[in-house]
C-alpha cells in the first residue's frame, strides 16, 4: 500500500495519476487551494478504492506555510512513498510582458514555489531515506520560445533544480522523478489552438507517470514522441531560432 502526497491534487494530471493509485487502494495527502475542488477529488478517490484521504487547502506562493503543511502530511502518512508536485498555471504571455508585478507572480507560481516547497521536502525525504519525488516540469522549459517564454523560464528552473537533487538524493535511497508533458487536454489549456495530433489526454499522461514512478526513471517526456521533437527544437541554430514563429 502506498502513502502518497499530492500537491496540485486538483489538476487534471495529478487525479489522472491520483486514480490509478486509489485502485491500488493507496492512502493519500491531497493538497490544492481550492478547497471545494479538493473535497470532490477526495470523494471520487475514496470512492475508486483508496483506503483513506486527508486533505489540506493552501496555496503554493504562501511559501511560510509549506513547512507547517509538510508537517502534517508526513504526520497523517507516517511515510511518504510518492510525492507529486503538480501545482501550476498557465500565464498568458502577453500580460507578463506588460506587467512586472504579473510577471513575478507567474514565475513564482510556476518555479519559486516549487523550489522553496522542495528544499523542506528533499530534507524530510532524507531523514526517512526512501520514496519518491515526482516533479511536474514541461517541455518548455527545454528552450525559451516566444510564445511562453516566462513560463518556459519557470519549467527550465525546476528541471535544473531537480537535476541536481536527484544527484544528491540518490545517495540516500530517495529517487527524484522529473516530468515533462507536452501539449495535455486540460481546463488550463482550453481555448488554446494546439495542433489536436499532439494533445494527449491526462489519462495517458497519468498512466505514463506512475509507471515511470514505478520503474525509478530519471525523466520522461510524455507523450514519448515530444523527446523527438524537443531534440529537433534544441538542434535548431540560435541564428535560425530567433527567426521562428513558435
């Protein structure tokens, strides 16, 4: 039975993921900022075989309240097997251009908060010297395009960070798992015009990852083919780059 802390626990991959580990009746630590959101997710776990769920409203930027709410979580499971960092939004780039204060606030809701909520967590890990730290990062971070480069700055910041951890913490027995989705049919992605060949669906997402979780890998992408297409992306000659709509 797995003990499982979720953080982000109402995106649409964090249940996808959520889902296949409720039917391995796990018990689980969900956390999100909307606490209406986080009681239907609990309900429909507990109703797929999950064997307990606790809850816990926060919202990530609060970074002062990440240790209190780690705290509790590692309180409630006693060990935490898989932790799945999930939280995120999506900035309209246009706006971040325009606005500073915008700007910062996306940055920290896509790559601060994720790294001020990892340095409490990697420490407790290593006390118990064993689990898993699943990170949501994105293809975007991979290079910075026009189109999302605030974001892809944020995505780039946390697969670094998550490099280095990885390093430090396969010493001690804890494995660090980076993810990086491509285009995924989400709330947060609708209205967008992705090119429908590429859009997966968080259920594919979700099976990609706690398989990848279970088989202690490095970093996947998911979709498998946006490893291709990222690595024609990066190959790209910045003098040819520059000129590209994307």
């Amino acid at each position: 039975m797995k003990n499982i802390l979720i953080i982000g626990a109402t995106s649409a991959i964090a249940t996808a993921c959520a889902r296949i580990w409720a039917a391995e009746q796990a018990r689980f630590v969900l956390v999100a900022r909307n606490s209406q959101k986080l009681d239907q997710v609990a309900a429909d776990l507990s109703s797929r075989g999950a064997s307990e769920v606790k809850t816990s409203t926060l919202d990530m930027n609060d970074f002062a309240a990440h240790e209190t709410m780690l705290a509790e979580a590692f309180g409630q499971l006693g060990r935490v097997d898989v932790c799945l960092i999930a939280h995120g939004t999506l900035p309209d780039q246009a706006a971040c251009e325009q606005d500073t204060e915008t700007a910062l606030k996306e940055f920290s809701s896509n790559g601060l908060s994720v790294i001020a909520l990892l340095t409490p967590l990697a420490n407790r890990m290593e006390a118990q010297r064993t689990g898993t730290i699943a990170v949501i990062s994105s293809v975007a971070g991979d290079r910075g395009r026009p189109s999302n480069y605030l974001y892809g700055t944020a995505k780039a910041a946390v697969t670094t960070f998550c490099e280095g951890l990885r390093a430090r913490l396969y010493k001690v027995g804890v494995h660090v798992l980076t993810i990086k989705p491509g285009f995924v049919d989400t709330p947060m992605t609708q209205g967008l015009p992705l090119p429908q060949a590429l859009v997966a669906k968080p259920e594919q997402v979700g099976m990609a990852i706690t398989r990848a979780v279970d088989k202690r890998k490095d970093s996947i992408y998911v979709p498998f083919f946006w490893a291709g297409i990222m690595l024609i992306i990066r190959s790209i000659p910045g003098v040819v780059f520059k000129r590209m709509s994307l």
